[in-house]
C-alpha cells in the first residue's frame, strides 16, 4: 500500500537527517533569503495528479456505505484507479498503469487534508519507484525529492570499480586502506547484500532548486552537498558548493565518519577554488573519481 511505503521512506529519511549534524535537514532558516537574484520568480512545481474526468468502468462500495470507495476509469491506452482509503467520501489514492498493466505513477494523500502530499514514479514494469516526491510542509509544492537506485553500490565491487553508471558526479568517496576497519574488498555474498542507494534533494526555499543533497546508502549519509547558489537554469545544473564525504564502509555500518571536506567557491576577484582538507584538516588533493 503507498500510504505505508511513503510513511516508511519519509520515516527513513528523516532519521538518516538526524544523524548529520551539519545538515540543513528541517532546517527552513538556513537558506531563506539566500536565493541569488538568478533563482528569484523561480517557484518550485505544484503536486499535481488525479483522475481523468471519464465515466468510470467499474465501481466498487467497499463499506456499503452507498459511495463508491474504488474506481477504475480509462486514460489514454491505459486506466487510472481511485481508492477512498478512509471512506471520507473523497479519493486520496491514484494509481496511473499503462496498457499493459504496469504502474506508471502513483499520487496519495497520507494526511487527508484532500490535498497530494506524494508522488511515485515507475519505469514500465519495475516493481519499485525509481523516483518520490513530497510536500513535507503542506503548500501543495514539492520540497523534497528522492531519486530511488537500488542497483547502485558506492562500494568496491569484486570487480574494482568503486561506483556504478548512476553514480553522482561529486560525490567520490576515496577507498581508505589505512585500517582493517577502513579497507574494504566485498566479496560477491556482501556484494548482493548492499544496501539501495538513493540521493534525497531538499529545497528548504521553495525556490526549484536543491539547497541540500545527500547520497544515502540504505539511509546513511556516504556524502552531503550544500547548495548555497544558484548554478544554473534547471536544478539539475545546480552546483554545489560544499560536500562532505564520509567513508563508505562505516557509512554501510551505519557510522557517519568524514572522510574529507570539498570546497567550491570564487575567491574576491571572482577566480573559481576549490580545496579539499581530510578529517583532521589538512589540504588534500581532490578526489575527481573513487580510488582504484
């Protein structure tokens, strides 16, 4: 049922927020007013969704309470179905499949205020989204977003390669060997066990573009970035300008232990930098992919 699997995601979520003290995570006040003159007029997208207005196919009073609480309507090739999950009379679930039957999008309503609160979005045939969307403050716009990669693994694979086709351009967690704890070569058993990995976008300001992003492994933190400009025309362009990065074994262990700090910014005459310093503080050169 969607309602408990956002209620899970949101739940998984919000505890992964918890354990970075750094993170802009709930945190409103820590970009309201900093949007940049190219962000202002940009306004994050509505959560829009339901139905079409069609007669329906089949109907269903699931409480015999004479309103229909299940209903299935035709859209384009494919169906849309409506489902009054708390028999208030008003729909709060839909579910958007193709011809073929495979769900394509899912919109609820988890608080019954009779306004989508969440949006689910499949490839064709895939049993679980591949991205979400919420309103986490109830103004009818998406503020957060989760991008859903259950085949990545920012982990050695037996292979050697550190990360995988979807994985984020700036976050390259560095393959530590200084320790047995540290060092990390799975085997194929570890290697199926690996926990999905998922980026969750934050944009605190309403603004369309993402003030803070973390890369989670299952939902811990493997790298942070804070987004304090805006970069480009479409949040997809945005750059950030601070990440930290933890080490992945003990991410996977549900540890949050830095291992390095990026920095990406202009100097006074307006000159790109940027510098990279490990835990202890020390400059470093920047990692621009994982280690081999």
């Amino acid at each position: 049922m969607i309602v408990q699997r956002v209620v899970g995601t949101v739940a998984g979520l919000i505890a992964a927020c918890l354990l970075l003290s750094g993170s802009t995570c709930d945190d409103e006040s820590s970009t309201q007013g900093g949007t940049t003159p190219a962000a202002r007029g940009r306004q994050a997208p509505p959560i829009e969704g339901g139905c079409p207005d069609a007669s329906p196919t089949l109907t269903v009073d699931m409480n015999r309470d004479g309103m229909v609480d299940f209903q299935v309507v035709p859209e384009g090739g494919g169906t849309c179905r409506a489902a009054d999950l708390n028999f208030d009379g008003v729909f709060d679930l839909f579910r958007h499949r193709d011809a073929s039957g495979n769900l394509l999008r899912e919109e609820a309503d988890g608080d019954h205020d009779l306004r989508l609160d969440s949006v689910a979005l499949y490839q064709a045939g895939a049993a679980d989204p591949h991205r979400e969307e919420f309103d986490s403050n109830w103004d009818g716009r998406v503020d957060l977003w989760v991008e859903l990669n259950a085949d990545c693994a920012f982990l050695r694979a037996p292979g050697g390669a550190c990360t995988t086709r979807c994985g984020v351009d700036w976050c390259n967690p560095r393959q530590s060997a200084t320790t047995e704890e540290d060092s990390y070569q799975s085997t194929s058993a570890e290697a199926e066990e690996t926990p999905f990995v998922a980026v969750l976008y934050r944009d605190a300001n309403g603004d369309a573009l993402w003030d803070t992003a973390e890369v989670l492994l299952g939902q811990y933190p493997i790298c942070v970035a804070f987004n304090t400009n805006a970069g480009g025309e479409t949040p997809d362009a945005v750059h950030p300008e601070a990440i930290e990065v933890y080490k992945p074994r003990s991410a996977a262990l549900g540890r949050p232990d830095i291992d390095y700090l990026r920095r990406d910014y202009l100097d006074l005459s307006g000159n790109p930098i940027v510098r990279c310093e490990d835990s202890d503080g020390a400059i470093m050169e920047c990692p621009n992919s994982c280690a081999p």
